[in-house]
C-alpha cells in the first residue's frame, strides 16, 4: 500500500513523493484470521468533507499537517515545480506542506469530491 506526501522543501516549494506503507499479518481482531496491518499513526480528530464539483483553491498551504482519503470524485493537484497529479477514488495523500507557497486543487469534472481529513499532532 502507499500513499503521496505532498510537502514544502526548504526553500518553502511544495513537492510530491511516494511512499511505501510497511504493512505486517497481526491478529488484529481474534479470532478473525490475521489482516496485514501498519504501524499505529497517532491523530488528533477526523473530519469528513464534500468538495463540490467545480471548486478550485488558488495557492494555499495546508492549515495543518493531515492525511486526506478520498472516497469518490477526482482532484487535479498542483504543486510548485509544476507538477500535477489527478487524484482518483482510494486515494491517500498526507498533506504536510505548512509554509511555502503551497499547492492548488481543483475538483475535475461533474462528480463532487468526497473525503476525510485525518489531522496529525502538530
């Protein structure tokens, strides 16, 4: 499993890069068969959210490091070197890039984006 990091270099220019979920077959929840598992990431809150067909957020930084799980709709996603990325349904992106310029996301086509933001301890 993986998910995209979306983060501000040091010189405050957002960047993309992948990364790999180590997973491990635990006993989870006995007596159901083992299920391949990460490691515990601690949150803070979770909060659900509809981005409506049509939306476009100019340069903005993330007011929080968060992962973002996208349950339907497509996101085009635009970070500082120009490079974009079309985020589709089961996407997973940890959002980190808190200083900068930022990125932009627009939703692409007709189909409201639905979502989840998991906020991390700062």
């Amino acid at each position: 499993m993986q998910y995209t990091r979306l983060y501000a270099d040091s010189e405050g220019e957002s960047r993309f890069e992948d990364v790999e979920i180590e997973l491990a077959e635990v006993d989870f929840a006995p007596p159901a068969p083992p299920l391949a598992v990460s490691p515990a990431v601690a949150t803070t809150q979770c909060i659900f959210s509809v981005v409506r067909a049509g939306w476009f957020g100019d340069w903005h930084p993330t007011p929080r490091r968060q992962f973002f799980f996208q349950f339907a709709g497509e996101l085009e996603v635009e970070v500082s070197d120009g490079e974009m990325r079309h985020l589709l349904s089961g996407s997973i992106v940890l959002v980190e890039d808190l200083t900068g310029k930022g990125h932009t996301t627009r939703v692409v086509g007709d189909v409201d984006v639905l979502g989840a933001f998991v906020q991390l301890p700062t």
